[in-house]
C-alpha cells in the first residue's frame, strides 16, 4: 500500500482561501460532485475499510488503513481506476460486501508547487481543505506561504473529522448527501 501524506485546515472561509491560493498562483484543475459508497471488509477490520468513488469522470475503488490518524502520513492507500461506478458497486454486492454508506461531497481541486489543494464541502459541516503531495514537505512549504489559523490544521480523516470535530456519527448516516 501507498502512504497517503496529507493535512487538512478545517473552518476556512472559502472566497479568502481561494483568492489568497490564486495570487500565490495556484490553478485551478477541476469542480465536481463527488460520489462514493463505503464498505466494510468481511470480517470488519477496524481503521480499514473499502471506498468507490466517482466525479463522474474519473471512478476509483480504494482501500483504506488508518495506521495514525494523527500523522500527516498516517494513511495506508491502494487504488485503482475502475470503468465503471455502478458495475463496480454491483460487483462487489456480488462478491458478498453491501455498503455500509453513500456519501457526497463537492470538490474543487486547484494544484500548487506539487501539492493538490482540495477544497472539500460536505453536509452539516463547514467546508474544509485538504493539502496532499508525494512529500511532507512540499506541505509544509505551502502552509508557510497561506493564511490560516494553526488550531484548524488536523490528520483527523473524514469520520473522525464529523464525530470527534463536530460530534455526527457519520457511520450511522446511511445516506449523507445535500
């Protein structure tokens, strides 16, 4: 598995986030809704779990591991690219895993000095960014440059994110979409 290196800043205020990204000279790569069921693996593991999900352009299923999740490289990850989101759900119903969750998110993408910036908006939480890149440091690079308050950077992945943040128990929304 890929370790996964990134770090979110939570509460941000989304207009003054993207202006500030833009004069550093940020670009802009992609806006969409993403969708994507959640599985458990059979028998559950704890920390680890199946995801697919599309943007409608590009569908993937992935495993995941949480190892630490308050490390920014806390996160085992194996992905591939998949043709097709519903043939692949129906797949896996086949092969015996029923999702556990559907969930959706708005996801505009913008790309600076090798890191992704995703500036990620879920239901019944505020909007949020997620810095990722192949290395720590490039992160680090970037935080040095943006406005933010330090209180708001966290590992925290998106459960933990909704029940240890703002106390949702995502796991038992069968459905979260807006």
């Amino acid at each position: 598995m890929d370790k996964e290196i990134e770090i979110r800043i939570l509460n941000i205020d989304k207009e003054k986030f993207i202006k500030n990204i833009i004069e550093l000279g940020a670009k802009k790569d992609s806006e969409s809704l993403q969708k994507r069921y959640v599985y458990d693996f059979n028998p559950v593991a704890p920390n680890k779990w199946i995801r697919l999900r599309t943007n409608d352009k590009k569908t993937t299923l992935t495993i995941k591991e949480i190892l630490d999740k308050n490390a920014i490289d806390g996160t085992n990850e194996l992905e591939i690219v998949v043709s097709d989101f519903e043939k692949t759900n129906l797949i896996l119903k086949e092969l015996g895993y029923k999702h556990r969750n559907y969930q959706e998110n708005y996801r505009e993408i913008y790309s600076f000095n090798g890191v992704e910036i995703s500036i990620d908006t879920w239901p019944l939480i505020p909007t949020y960014v997620e810095l990722e890149a192949k290395k720590e440091e490039d992160i680090k690079s970037l935080l040095e440059l943006i406005d933010y308050e330090k209180e708001n950077l966290t590992t925290l992945d998106v459960t933990s994110i909704y029940n240890d943040i703002y106390g949702i128990d995502i796991m038992s929304i069968k459905e979260l979409k807006f």
